[in-house]
C-alpha cells in the first residue's frame, strides 16, 4: 500500500458517495477513528460533524487532549458527556459478552440522538480489516459493525455507512494516519477496545474500579513508554486479597499488568519486561493507589487468551 495514493482515493470515493450531503463521524481518538474522521474533514470539509462520546470508560485526559489535537488541524470536536448513563447501563453486569452488548447498545443510543440533530445521512466509521475478520470469524463482536447490531444501512436509523479502512491492517492505518498529519501521540497510540476501561474491569463495572484502572493504566505506560509494546495495560480482577499496612492486614484488590507485542493482534506475545521495571509498576501502583494490595504480571500468549478481558 503507498499511503498517499490511498489518502487521495478515498477522500475521492467519500467525496463521490456523500456528494453535498451530512456525515457524522464518532471520535474516539484511536487511530483508526482519528485517521477516518481526519480523511473525510479532506474530502467534505465542515459537512462532517465530529462528535467524541465521554462514556466515562476512557484513559487519563482523552477527551481534553483528542479536542486540542483536532482543533490544531482545524476539526472542531462536540464532546457529548454520557458518563452517567454508560454506567447505568453497565450497572450489575459480570458477564463480558453482556457488557459488550450494553456498551453497545448504549453507545448507539448515544449516537442516535447525535445524529438525528446532526441531519447527517452518512456515518464515517473506522473499521479495519481486524475487526471484520474478527466478528465474521465469531471471536467477538466488536462495537463498529453495524451487521451485528442490525442496523440496516440503508433504512435502520436512515444512514449510510462508510468506512474507508476497511481493507487496512493496523500498521497500515498507523502509516495513513501518520501521512494525514496526525501526531505520534495519536498514530503511535496503542489499540484501545470499544468498550474501553469497562473491558480491564473484571466483574461489574462500577465509577471506582474503572477509576482504579485508569490510574493504573498510566502508571503502566509511563513505565513500559521506553519498550514501545504494542498495547500495555492494567486489569482489576474481581477477587480481593490479603496485605499488610503498618503490620496489620488489609484486603485489597488485585491487579494485573498484561503487555503484549503483535502485529496485527490477530496473535500476540507476552511483552519480556525487565525485572527492574516490573518491579518499579508493582511498587508505584500499590503506593499510588492504595486500594490495591496486589500487582501480577500476564505471561499468556493470544492464543489461547485473547489481549483484552472482555
Ligand atoms: P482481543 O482482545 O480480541 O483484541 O485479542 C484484539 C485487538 O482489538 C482491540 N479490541 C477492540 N478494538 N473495538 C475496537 O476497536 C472493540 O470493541 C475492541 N475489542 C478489542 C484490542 O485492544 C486488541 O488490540
């Protein structure tokens, strides 16, 4: 793939399918999102509506920072503050296909009511080549395809799909978006799943434990930032376990720090992080966030596990 000719044909394609039409394209400031939504502002200008969704369930500071990024490309972004009724929706679920589902559902409740006020008829979505295969092949659904939560895309909502990456494989879209004059921070990002935070949370999803997460999280990129794995994270399992403050015991929660290298994520390994630094993570997390008394590190491969928990 030459990136450039790419980038040129499908700002064509977009601008020949939406002609003066609407779209609207939903942002989460992943790579795939970001370089979609970043191809069709080329291709149709302010006729795309760009809404990022706050569902609670992100990383440290990704709304404030997705909004400067796309303004200083000139992209204005509407951010829709939906935190509370994300957590509603996931309130009392434990199973992970089922908190797949209610993110789902809730998401595109979301959106709806965006696109409705939008008048857009079209929707820019970034789909990659992963994530079909993926959905097709039955190893999850994935949030982005449409298929599987039965809209129709020419009656459904009364919108028209477009996913120019459809066909690319991450590291392509890495290098398409690199090209677009988005910025390492968001090209070099590290795949995040749909469901967010709420997939590193085993068990019910509650606003403290992702809160736990999120804390951790940062604290597990900060440290493996120098290794570059491909994805790096943290996982609140949904057990306690025994620990020792001031010589007295203290229950607290377990997390686990999984860092993998893939190519496609079709199939990974697990990172082979220095000693030092895996013991820098375990100290900083239980002093950082007190909640926690336990720090494990993830030595499964994809197969048989998968990269996420959910
Ligand atoms: P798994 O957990 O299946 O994940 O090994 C494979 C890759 O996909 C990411 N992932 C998602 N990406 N929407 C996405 O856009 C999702 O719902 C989703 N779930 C998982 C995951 O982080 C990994 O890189």
């Amino acid at each position: 793939m030459e990136a450039q000719k790419f980038i040129d044909e499908k700002i064509n394609e977009i601008k020949e399918t939406v002609r003066d039409g609407k779209a609207i394209s939903a942002l989460s400031g992943g790579v795939d999102s970001s370089a979609c939504t970043v191809l069709a502002h080329r291709a149709i200008g302010d006729n795309l509506k760009v809404v990022f969704i706050e569902d609670g369930l992100m990383r440290e500071n990704e709304a404030q920072d997705v909004v400067k990024i796309f303004s200083d490309l000139g992209i204005e972004v509407r951010v829709v503050d939906a935190q509370k009724d994300f957590f509603s929706a996931l309130k009392g679920i434990t199973d992970p296909e089922e908190k797949r589902k209610a993110f789902r559902s809730q998401f595109y409740e979301v959106f709806k009511e965006e696109v409705l006020k939008s008048q857009a008829t079209f929707l820019v979505q970034g789909t990659i080549a992963a994530d079909v295969v993926e959905t097709r092949g039955g190893v999850k659904t994935q949030h982005n395809i449409l298929e599987q939560i039965g809209i129709d895309s020419q009656k459904g909502y009364g919108f028209r799909v477009v996913e120019p990456l459809k066909e690319l494989y991450k590291h392509q879209v890495r290098e398409v978006a690199g090209e677009l004059g988005l910025p390492p921070k968001i090209y070099q990002r590290m795949p995040f799943p749909g469901p967010g935070l709420a997939a590193r949370v085993v068990g019910e999803v509650t606003p403290e434990k992702v809160s736990m997460v999120r804390k951790a999280t940062r604290i597990v990129e900060e440290e493996l930032d120098s290794l570059k794995p491909f994805q790096a994270f943290a996982v609140l399992l949904n057990d306690r376990g025994t620990g020792l403050e001031e010589r007295k015991r203290k229950f607290g929660n377990i997390l686990v720090v999984r860092s993998v290298e893939s190519k496609d994520a079709m199939t990974a390994e697990p990172t082979q992080v220095p000693w030092e630094i895996l013991t820098k993570i375990s100290q900083r997390i239980t002093r950082e966030i007190p909640d926690v008394v336990r720090v494990a590190y993830e030595i499964t491969p994809k197969p048989p596990a998968t990269i996420e928990y959910i």
